[in-house]
C-alpha cells in the first residue's frame, strides 16, 4: 500500500513537472515565432519601398536619358554625354533596387505568413488554480 501510495505521489510531482517544462517550452517557441514574424515584416516593408524607390529611379533615369537625346543627338557636348550618363546610371541603379526589392518583399512576406500561421496553429493553456486544468488547443 505504501509503494502504490509513493508510486502515485511521483506520478503527480513527475507530471506536474513535465507540464511546466512543456509551458516554459510554449512560451520560447511563441517568443521565438513573434520575433521571426516581426523580422520577416521588416524584410517585406523593406522589399516594398525598395521596388517602388527602383520604379521611380528606373523611370527618372529613362526621362534623363530621352532628355539628353533630344537636346544633343550627336553626344558632342559634354553636357549631354554626362546627362545621358546620370540617366544611365539611374536606370541601372533602379532596375538593380526594384530587382533586390520584389525578391525581399516576396521571401518575406512568404515567412511572415509560415510563422503567422506557426504561431497561431499550437497552444497549451495551464491554470495552476486549485481546479488544475489543462488544454490543448490546435488550430488550423
């Protein structure tokens, strides 16, 4: 009687144990994914204004380029070789940052949206109130 009495004490004390390691376990993953999601959200903002800061470059850069044509067909000054060249060089500069931006904006919207999903499908609630009560919730 004695060892089933001990036997089931360790029971409690081993399962009271493992669901604060599981609880401890939770809170890391969530802190873990909510700093993902905000990284990813900076890499996706970051993406965006780079594509639209390159589109207005790209455009900027063809309109000088067009520009020095028009006003010197020949490039015989050397005002109109270095405005084609600034157009050159801005056109090249944007097509370069719309190019870097679509690619962050695409990965990180992509895992801004895996980790959303990582921390909202999984959660293990505990009340240590006198009523011990557990719930497993899995979402998806």
């Amino acid at each position: 009687m004695k060892k089933t009495i001990l036997i089931m004490m360790m029971c409690v004390l081993f399962s009271h144990f493992t669901l604060q390691a599981q609880v401890q376990d939770q809170n890391k993953k969530k802190f873990l994914y909510e700093s993902k999601v905000q990284k990813f959200n900076t890499m996706r903002n970051a993406g965006i204004v780079l594509t639209i800061g390159g589109a207005v470059l790209t455009i900027a850069g063809i309109s000088t380029m067009s520009n020095a044509i028009a006003d010197d067909p020949d490039m015989v000054t050397d005002a109109g070789t270095s405005k084609f060249l600034t157009g050159y060089l801005c056109t090249a500069l944007g097509l370069t940052a719309s190019g870097g931006g679509i690619v962050l904006w695409a990965i990180g919207g992509a895992k801004k949206r895996s980790y959303t999903q990582k921390l909202n499908s999984l959660s293990l609630n505990l009340n240590p109130a006198p009523r011990q009560m557990v719930s497993l919730a899995y979402r998806f």
